[in-house]
C-alpha cells in the first residue's frame, strides 16, 4: 500500500512540535480525534500523520489502547515494509561494524535510535535474538525476518518476547525459533573472554550489551590482589572480567539460582574458577549479612535491575537505589571504589548522584566521582529521545569525610 493510501493521523494544532524536533512519538492527548478519531483505527494499523494543517509529517504505526498512541517510523512518507527495514538494518549495521570490527558480538538494532520503534536485535555471532515491544512492529515480524536473512544470512534467529513492555501494548509472551536451528550452548565474547549464554530461558536477549565499554574501563580500578563484590551479577560479566584485569578474590551475588550456576560455568570457562565465589542471595540481605561479619571488598560493584519502571514509582525507587549504595559502602575497604550504575530511565543520572553522596554523608563519607558511565555505542542515544538515554552509572571513591 502507498502512503498517499493510509489513514491520517491529524496531530492538534501546535502539538506537532516535538516530532519536529526529531522525537518519534505522538501521545494520544496529542491527537485531533473529532477529524480523525483513534477508535477508528486498529492496533498496528500503519498511518500518514500529519500536523493540523494537514501537511504531512510522516508515517508511522498506531495504537489507539496505548498512551503513546502513534510512532513515526518515515519522515518522507514510506511505508515500514520489507525494503525499508533492510535498508535500516543495514544502516546500523555499518556503525556496529565499524566499532566492533571483525566481532560480531553487539547489540545490532536499538529500537528509536536505529530507525526502528519497538524492535531490538542483539547478535551473538551466527545468531540473532529479537524483540518486538509493540503491536505495529509485531505484525511485521515475517517482514523482518525476511530482512534479517537478506542483509546477514544468519544461521538462526530466535523471537525472545517475553518482556514485561509487551503487556503495556497487550502483546502475549512467547519465545519462538524463528529461522534455523539454535545450538544448545551460545557463546558471547568480550575482552578477550568468553560466557555461556541462555537466550531462551535467560533475562532479555540472555546478555547485556549496554555495559560492555563501561566493563571495559575497570581496569583501571581494579588492581592486581583487589577483592571485588559483584552484585546483582547475573551470569558474572563484571566478575569475570574483574579476575581477568588481576583480582584475586571476587563474589558474584544474584538472587537467581540459574545465573549463579552460570558464573560458576562461566568462571570455569575463563580459568578462574578458584577466583570466584558465586553466592544464590538477595543483594540486601548478603550485604546486611557481610556487615555483620565485617567483611570488606576493595571494589564493589552495584548494577542492578531497574528499581524504578514508572514515574510513580520514582520516591519508592529513588529509596531503594540510596539504601543499596548506603550498605555497600559499608562494606567497601578504606579508600574503596564503588561502581554504581542505573538502568531505570526515570532515575537521571543527576538523582542516581544524590543517591549515592546522601548515602556517602548517612555515613559521614565523602565521594569522588572518577568517572561517569553510559551505554555502549552500540545503544547510541537519538539526541532528540531522552528515553534513549537510559543507563547511566557512577565510578566513586570512597573516603572518610
């Protein structure tokens, strides 16, 4: 179908001015529904959305049931369709393989930024594991499929759809092979190491590809015979690197038993098995446990899963990010480093600070920040898409006030 032949989408009048400024999103409070009523339309029906003068913004896919009622995926009026996606793919595939070139290990599609609304590709060499998070981008997953196979012949490619965005768009979950054959063993690499990964019954894609430049700096904060705490470590990824730049002792806590089994393979894998130490605990409780045994580690690193989802839910969230920096304070060495980080978009890497120096001061401590972190450019943040930019982190020392 050509654009001319879609259904409009009319914006009120003055409320075009964000897609102007290169967001692409259109809210449901945004739209004129006396000339073009939303109830009118289906979920993932493809639209033109236009300002209220009736000029063409571009075309983009709805969904009347959702606060964000409308995303703009072509601004010169194309259709999201087998060639469009190809092309797209093929764009962010030029960035990955000019930072990561000859290792094909990286997150291949990130949603807005690539071009490509609801949709997330991460490679793992051979294979490639998608997401769809919305309607619109869902009923275009044979489309996709088709252009993952023309632009990268992978041998397989998995649908990992069992995230909690979908329920936001009422999408069921499902995790499904949808081309070739997946090895029963995947392998993901990065600094030199390798991990076993599951990315049929693991978190998200099975890996985390947002902090791979930031595991790459802590060289040089680990030293060699350092003790480093990984908390929330999932599968080890900070651990295991940990050991590689020369610690000796290093304690990977999650409170799944899955991905402690991981770290142990994982430590196994990578000859540092009698290195790490993998502990199946809540992080709370480890960390109140290890204060009463006075027990104290000269990096500590706090990465854990997003304590804030909606906006509402910021006081609650805000809480729990300065309680768990508070505790591992308390158990960092004298002149310790703390790597904090944050993946909830809705904690800003303003208040994750403040979280971290109101816990320092409860203390009477004081911190330095080293550094600062964000995602990898393999996440690369739409200037325009504050929501984009959602991992932020912090590398502290740690001193007395």
């Amino acid at each position: 179908m050509s654009s001319e032949q879609l259904p409009e989408l009319a914006l009120k009048r003055g409320e075009d001015r964000r897609l102007r400024a290169g967001h692409l999103w259109v809210f449901s409070n945004e739209v004129d529904v006396v000339k073009t009523p939303l109830t009118a339309l289906g979920a993932g029906d493809a639209v033109r959305i236009v300002d209220a003068a009736g000029k063409l913004l571009g075309t983009g896919y709805v969904n009347p049931a959702t606060l964000i009622a409308a995303r703009l995926v072509d601004r010169s009026g194309h259709t999201l369709d087998r060639s469009l996606i190809a092309h797209r793919l093929n764009v962010a595939l030029s960035l990955r393989d000019r930072v990561y070139p000859g290792a094909p290990y990286y997150r291949w599609v990130f949603g807005e930024s690539d071009g490509l609304p609801g949709l997330v590709l991460d490679r793992f060499g051979d294979v490639v594991v998608g997401q769809t998070t919305t309607v619109g981008m869902d009923r275009l997953k044979p489309d996709i499929v088709a252009a993952v196979e023309k632009v990268l012949a992978p041998a397989a490619m998995v649908w990992k759809n069992d995230g909690g965005a979908r329920a936001l768009e009422s999408l069921p979950n499902e995790v499904e092979v949808a081309l070739g054959d997946v090895p029963d063993a995947l392998t993901v690499e990065e600094g030199g190491f390798q991990f076993d990964i599951d990315v049929l019954g693991g978190q998200k894609t099975g890996w985390f590809y947002d902090q791979h430049a930031n595991r790459d700096q802590l060289g040089h904060y680990v030293r060699a015979g350092a003790r480093v705490l990984d908390l929330f470590s999932y599968v080890g990824a900070w651990g295991v690197r940990a050991a590689g730049f020369g610690a000796s002792e290093v304690t990977c806590v999650d409170a799944s038993a899955q991905a402690c089994a991981a770290v142990q393979r994982n430590a196994a894998r990578n000859g540092f098995s009698d290195r790490i130490e993998a502990v199946c605990a809540d992080a709370f409780e480890f960390l109140k446990q290890a204060r009463a045994e006075r027990r104290h580690w000269d990096v500590v690193i706090v990465d854990p899963p997003a304590f804030i989802k909606r906006r509402k839910d910021f006081k609650k969230g805000a809480l729990a990010y300065r309680r768990i920096n508070e505790m591992a304070m308390q158990v960092l060495a004298r002149d310790g480093v703390l790597v904090s980080c944050s993946c909830s978009h809705h904690m800003g890497r303003e208040a994750l600070l403040e979280a971290i120096n109101a816990g320092a001061r409860h203390l009477d401590r004081q911190v330095q920040v080293l550094q600062r972190l964000q995602q990898g450019p393999d996440h690369p943040v739409q200037a325009a898409i504050v929501e984009t930019d959602y991992l932020k982190g912090f590398v502290c020392r740690v001193l007395p006030a």
